[in-house]
C-alpha cells in the first residue's frame, strides 16, 4: 500500500477543527488511537485510503492535508 505523505501538523489541525480526540478520530477511521498519534508525530503515515478517509471524518478536503 502506498502512504499518503501529508503533513503531520495538518492531521492535527483536521482532528482538533473537527472537535475529535484522537481516541475518536481512530474509531471514526477503523484504526488503534496508537496509529493516529504516530500520524500526528510524523513517526507513520496513512495510506491513500486512510487520508481520504480521514479527510471526509473530519470534513477537510483531502489536498489540504498536503500544504
């Protein structure tokens, strides 16, 4: 699977505009909380699918997870 190179700060913003712990944003996207904290910490990435899926969970468009 590729991975979706954003910017971890902008998985943040999304997350916390949206009002979401990130407990919330893993359950939202199928996935442990362990792996949206790595996303946030730049320690992980998406993948294209997890993105998009993150982007449409917290009403985001997806290209604005790339500035």
């Amino acid at each position: 699977m590729s991975k979706a190179l954003i910017n971890p700060a902008n998985i943040t913003w999304a997350r916390e505009r949206a009002g979401m712990s990130v407990p919330e944003l893993a359950k939202k996207l199928n996935v442990k909380a362990e792996q949206v904290a790595d996303w946030e910490s730049g320690d992980d990435s998406p993948t294209m699918k997890q993105a998009r899926n993150l982007a449409s969970a917290t009403l985001v468009s997806f290209g604005i997870l790339y500035a």
